[in-house]
C-alpha cells in the first residue's frame, strides 16, 4: 500500500539521503523515497504488516535523526 | 530553532571578534588564549561535537559533523586556537544560510499554492455553523461571503457574485456567477453573497486535486540528483583518507608533523561536499516552483530534465490543439428539419459528456428518451436501441451499418441515421487554440519534430495541420492506435530522442505513460490523463509547453555551473593545502563561500522570463 506523509525537521540532502538510505532496508517497506525540498515522504509498504512497518519506520528514524517529525502517519 | 542558532553565532562572534583583533597588537598568553578561545566555541558548536558523539555510538558516523569535529579539535591540539574557532563559526553560518534558503523556498512555493481553503461555512436548519472543508458532505448547503475562499465545488442555489479565478485557470478576468453556475473550489468570492449546494467533497474537489499535484512532486528525482548523492558518498571518504596520508606520510619522512597535520586537518575542512549537495536539489526544486507560478506542475525534477532535452512533440488533437468547445454550426439534410434532426440526434447523445454530445444538446430543448438504451462504441459513435435504432456518429459508423452518406463534408461531422435511414449531417467546429500555431512553428525552428494525431477525418486533419505547421500527421486513429503509434515513434528513436506527447483526454492516459515526458492539459483535461501525465498545465496553454522548456535549460545550466564551482573551487583548496599554501581560514571560507553562491545561484532557478 502507498502512503504519502509529511516529513518536517530535514534541512539537509545529506541527511535525507541517509534516511532514505536507512528506511528502504527496513523490512516491510517496499520502496521509500523522500523529497525533503517538498517536505514529503512516499512510502510502498506491505500491505499485511503496515502499522508494524511504520512503527519500525519512527523507531529507526529516531535513531538516525531525533529532530524528525512525521505527519499523517 | 534557527533564530537560537544565530543567536548563538553572534555570542561567539562576539567574543571572538575583539579578541582576534586584539592578538595582532598583543602577544597573549596561550592559556588565556584557550580559556578566551574555547568559551565561543562551545557556544557556537556544542551541537555538532554532541552530534558526533551520537553517531559515533550508532555506527554511520563519517559525515560533517564529525569531520569538523575533528578538524576543529586537531586545531586546537597543534595550537590554533583562533583558527578552530573561525571554522566553527563559520561552518555555523554556512549550516544557517542553507537552512534558510531552503525555508525561503518552501515557503515560497506555498505562498504561490495558496489556494487551500481553511474553512466552510455549513447552513444547518437556517444556522450558519463552521466546520473544516474536509467535513462537507455533497448536497450540503454552504454560505460564501465576500472575500472568502469556496471551500469546495458545488452549484449556486441563491445570489449572484463574481469570482477571482486565477489562482485556478490563470484568467484574470473575474467569472460572475448566478443561479446555476458552478462554482470551483480554490476561487475567491470578490464581491457578492452566495449560497451554494456542494457536489463534491473537499478530497475530491478542484482545490484539492491540483494541491495534490503540486504537493506530491516526489516524482522522479533528475539523474543529476542521482549522480550527485553518490558522488556525495564516495567524495567525503576518499578525501578523509587523503588527509590521513598527508597527516601521515610526509611528516615520517620529512618532519614537522605540526605543519603537515594542519594540513591533514584543512583537508578535513574542505572535505564537505555540503555545497553541492544542498543546491542540487534546491535548483529543481526553485525551478519547478518557478513553473508552477505558471500553472505548469511538473512532477519531479527527471521531468525538467527530460523536457529540457525533448525533441520530438506528439499532439493530440481535440482539446489540446484545439480548445475542445464544440459549436453545431450547421445541419444538413434532404428530408429532415433542422430541429428534427437535433432531437433525433440528442436521444443518444442525451447522457454524454463527450464535448460534441454537448455541443448537441446545447441546441435542443428537451429530448424525449424514453425507453432507449444507449451503447457507445468508442472512436465510433452512439447507438441507441428503443422504438427505433438511432445511430449518431462519424463516417466509420455509418459504413458498418451500411448507411450510405456523405463523406467529403469538410468540418467535423456527426451524422445522423434512424432505422437504417440516413437523417442527416450535424457540422460541428471546434477553435484552434490562438496560441498553437506560434508554438508549433516555435519548435519547428528549433529543429525539432512535431506530429500531430486525431481521430478526425483525413481532410480536416490534413487542414489543420497544414495551418499550424505541423510536418506529420496521423489522422482517423482508434483510440488504440494512438497508443500503436506512439510506441512505434517510441520504439524507433535513436538513443538522444525524447519524445514527449501533449494530450487530454481519458484514451491518452496509456500515451501519456508511454512516453518519456506526457503533458496534459489541466483545465480541461480528464481526470486519468492528468494522474498519467508527469507534466500538467493547468492554465490550458499551450505556451506553457515552451515556457517549461526554457525552465528547464534555465534549471540544468545553473545546476551544470553549481557542479563545476563547486568542484574547481574545492579542488583548487585541496591542492593549495596540501601545498602549504591554505590554512583552515581559507578553506573553511572558500567552503561556506561556495555553499552561499551556489544556493543564491540555484534560488535563481525559480524566475524566467515571458515568452516571447
């Protein structure tokens, strides 16, 4: 399933490179692509396991970067 | 945030200012000097040495914050101290100014897009109550007072009043509305009170769809974004190794590590790659907000890239070459009267939205349907099956029920049969949009191809062509040839070629896919085609088609030049370093310099000039 959300706290390529990076090789999410010019994240995650993905996606992105917020999901 | 860290910065600069001078006329103690020296630089960088250590304890540690940390600390160990702290600063600054391009960008693009209504004023059993866009329901009655935004598409049920439209359709000119007319979410009530019924709910409505659009350009990123993060990642640790080789190896043979070890440590300072990093992406980002001030919504930054060096452009007749408003102008036939002929016609036509069946119905006052069930056959025409077999169509329709007719009639024609008895012809004109043939000639001149396709008839295809200029035509297509065709140009292109296909209507959505770059028209264009297409002009301009192209060489050369200051630049640092001849001074300014420069630089990306 596709879940469009909004991703604040991102002032830098480099660190949404590594986000991206980091988000992709979460296990349940089929592709992550973030613009962080547009403030938006695209996400295709696994349908069954999606709330679990996105609890994972939070958790690994509060390691990498405290400072980032999501909205809308 | 980001006022505490230019607050900060001032503070240290504050105290390092005065005591930079000062160390020209006065030898000072260097303990003083630590004491004096470390104060600022904890004020101005506890952040980023806090950071370091964070990332050190996760694993994936090599980025900047590291690197001036340890660029700044090694500073401070061979003694210079002033020098750590300038870089810190100065690195400050940079981080700072990065952050507010970005800001100003977003924000600005926002500004643009500012269509978004924030409220809806429902009227509940004769009472006004609020209640957010999202909560209203089709057939909800919604009061708009003057000065206020529609919060979603709906039909006016009492009042009249003009519109502000441009923030929709680029018209400048207000639309007056009265009982009847609908009305699009996003305009803005200018003058008088109206009621209207909703049609649609916010998510579905106009405002919301085109918000969408320019909201969700996660589309593709440019190859040169691509190319640039990868460089990125092998550009920092290869100058990070570098370093150590300078910092390393020539003291073992030659001494004086202090000397080669500040230049271990200047290499460190240069060998953020953040200039180039930020303002790639900031210029595709200026330039697609730069289009979208145009009404030209292009979905992601490959797509700037790829019209840039588009040359081969596909147009689909009706609606995007022409304006798609069909007038009957008029009726022909032996036997029939004109209104006779029209009602016969409006039977199958009665439920179409298809811009002839309206453009019939426009004509007729009532139609008399009863009991008629209505096939259409697409690229065809309309059957209706009842008392009587009524056929409306084009020529081909004609033939496959062995009716005979004319076929020379030079304007589009709709005949008209009923019980196997041809009727009559209904002509039909449809505007050339006044901007298409300067645009076609346009890319003529540019040495580029144009080929047009419809499903008109051969001479009035060949007709229309001919006036706008246009070298190729394709014409009488099924809506599935258009798709064979396109994949045949696709097929047989040579490696350079980029073909890109203009379009509306819902059987361009697969064309649209297909090639390298689909533009629809937004204005008009069909819902599946403008979710196909990765360009959308919203505005129904064809002009814009030129006007994104010049975007996009404005885009791509200020990214090319970004790309090569920055590297000359950074390349030039290193060599003089490990020369000798650059201290952290230098390197750090030459840095944050070149990160200010190119952001301004990419910032430019968002202002083009009118064509023509």
């Amino acid at each position: 399933m596709r879940k469009i959300a909004k991703i604040k706290g991102l002032d830098c390529a480099h660190c949404a490179a590594k986000l991206e990076k980091a988000l992709n090789k979460v296990e349940g999410v089929l592709s992550a692509q973030i613009n962080f010019m547009a403030e938006r994240i695209t996400l295709e995650l696994d349908d069954v396991k999606a709330a679990e993905v996105i609890l994972e996606i939070k958790k690994v992105t509060k390691k990498l970067h405290p400072e980032v917020e999501y909205m809308g999901i | 945030m980001k006022k505490n860290n230019l607050i900060r910065i001032i503070i240290s600069l504050v105290f390092f200012i005065p005591f930079f001078i000062l160390h020209f006329f006065v030898d000072i103690d260097n303990y003083l000097m630590l004491i004096f020296t470390l104060i600022p630089y904890f004020i101005v960088g506890y952040d980023i040495l806090w950071r370091s250590i964070r990332n050190i304890m996760r694993g994936d540690f090599l980025d900047e914050n590291f690197l001036m940390a340890i660029a700044t600390i090694g500073a401070f160990i061979i003694g210079e101290h002033l020098e750590a702290v300038a870089v810190m600063i100065f690195y400050q600054i940079g981080e700072l100014f990065q952050s507010y391009a970005v800001n100003k960008s977003r924000k600005s693009i926002s500004d643009l897009m500012d269509i978004r209504p924030n409220k809806a004023v429902l009227i509940q059993d004769d009472e006004e109550v609020e209640v957010e866009p999202e909560d209203v329901c089709e057939g909800d009655i919604l009061l708009i007072k003057a000065g206020e935004r529609v919060p979603v598409d709906g039909v006016v049920i009492k009042g009249k009043s003009s519109l502000d439209v441009k923030a929709l359709t680029g018209e400048s000119l207000p639309r007056d509305v009265e009982l009847g007319d609908e009305v699009l979410s996003g305009s803005v009530n200018i003058d008088g009170v109206i009621y209207i019924e909703a049609t649609k709910m916010y998510f579905d409505s106009t405002v919301s769809k085109i918000l969408d659009l320019v909201e969700n350009v996660s589309g593709k990123k440019a190859k040169t974004e691509n190319f640039i993060t990868r460089f990125a990642r092998i550009y920092t640790p290869i100058v990070v190794v570098c370093a150590l080789l300078v910092g390393i190896i020539p003291p073992i043979f030659l001494g004086n590590w202090s000397s080669w070890v500040f230049r271990a440590l200047t290499f460190l300072v240069v060998s953020c790659p953040c200039a180039l990093v930020i303002s790639v992406p900031l210029s595709f980002f200026c330039g697609i907000g730069g289009a979208s001030k145009d009404g030209i919504l292009v979905k992601g930054g490959g797509y700037l890239e790829k019209i840039k060096a588009a040359n081969v452009f596909i147009f689909d007749k009706t609606g995007t070459l022409t304006k798609g408003e069909f007038k009957v102008i008029d009726v022909i036939s032996d036997n029939y009267s004109k209104e006779e002929v029209l009602s016969i016609a409006a039977i199958c036509e009665v439920n179409s939205n298809h811009p002839i069946a309206v453009s019939i119905m426009n004509e007729v006052d009532s139609v008399n349907g009863e009991g008629y069930e209505i096939k259409e056959i697409a690229g065809y025409g309309m059957v209706a099956t009842g008392n009587d077999v009524i056929l409306v169509g084009n020529s081909k329709l004609m033939a496959k029920y062995n009716i005979p007719c004319d076929k020379n009639l030079l304007k589009s024609v709709v005949h008209v049969a009923k019980n196997n008895e041809y009727i009559g012809a209904i002509l039909i004109s449809d505007e050339i949009r006044k901007e298409a043939k300067d645009v076609i000639q346009y890319l003529n001149q540019q040495g580029h191809k144009t080929i047009m396709l419809t499903g008109d008839q051969k001479d009035i295809a060949l007709a229309i062509a001919g006036y706008l200029g246009i070298k190729e035509v394709k014409y009488e297509l099924l809506p599935q040839d258009k798709v064979k065709i396109v994949e045949e140009i696709i097929d047989n292109k040579s490696a350079e070629d980029v073909v890109l296909y203009v379009g509306d209507g819902i059987n361009d959505a697969p064309v649209l896919m297909r090639s390298d770059v689909g533009i629809s028209m937004g204005g008009i264009g069909s819902d599946s085609a403008i979710e196909a297409s990765d360009v959308v002009l919203m505005y129904d301009n064809l002009e814009c088609i030129i006007k994104a192209k010049m975007i996009a060489y404005k885009t791509t050369r200020i990214v090319m030049q970004n790309i090569i200051f920055a590297l000359v630049i950074k390349i030039g640092v290193l060599i003089l370093s490990a020369l000798g001849f650059a201290n952290m001074w230098l390197a750090i300014l030459a840095d944050v310099g070149v990160a200010v420069i190119a952001i301004l630089n990419a910032m430019r990306c968002s202002k083009v000039k009118k064509f023509n």
